[in-house]
C-alpha cells in the first residue's frame, strides 16, 4: 500500500512539474513602423500593385508607397503588428520577403529604417 501511494505522489509531481513546463505565456503584440527607399521606374499602376502586395505580407496591417517620378525613387512605409516572441520558431515580419517583393518590380532597395 505504502509502495502504490507513494508511486502515485511521484505521478502526480511528475505531471505537474511537466505541465509547468510546457506553458507557453501569452504574446503581447508589438507594434512595429519599417520605412524602406527604393530607386527605379515605377507606373502609378505598378505603385498600386506594389501597395497591395506588400499589404498582403504576414502581419502587414497597412502598406503606403510613395513615388518621386522625376528623381525616380521612392519609399515604402509599412505599419505591422507583430507578436513578441516567446520561443526560437517564433516568427516576425520577413523583411527579407518585402526586399524580394520590392526587386521583383525591377526595383533596387536601398536603405531600411525599423521603429517601435
């Protein structure tokens, strides 16, 4: 009987302890504002596309592109909101995403700018 009783106290340690372990605490949300200047040639159409596809990246909540046509640069201003990470496979905004995405309108980054 003693060998049983005890067994289960150990048990229920066991799972506890495991239990506390695996918790994983609530993420808060960060709010993030990324500012990148790009050159090249760009159609007002182009630009829309340009906005709707950035807009479209993971935790994107708004994406402005803004266009100088005679210096033919320009800068995109993206508003995220991201969660804080709590772990290694945590994951947030790619800004290695929004630099392809950039590129692929035969547009050449320049300088990105990161505030909270």
């Amino acid at each position: 009987m003693k060998v049983s009783g005890l067994f289960v106290l150990q048990c229920l340690l066991f799972f506890s302890f495991f239990s506390i372990a695996q918790y994983k605490s609530p993420s808060k949300e960060i709010k993030k504002q990324y500012h990148y200047t790009f050159t090249g040639i760009l159609s007002s159409q182009l630009k829309q596309n340009l906005e709707e596809n950035i807009a479209t990246l993971k935790f994107v909540s708004s994406a402005k592109v803004k266009y100088k046509t005679e210096a033919q640069s320009g800068e995109v201003f993206i508003q995220t909101t991201e969660l804080t990470a709590t772990s290694e496979e945590d994951q947030g905004f790619d800004i290695i995403a929004l630099k392809k995405l950039i590129s692929s309108f035969n547009l050449t980054p320049l300088e990105l700018n990161v505030t909270q």
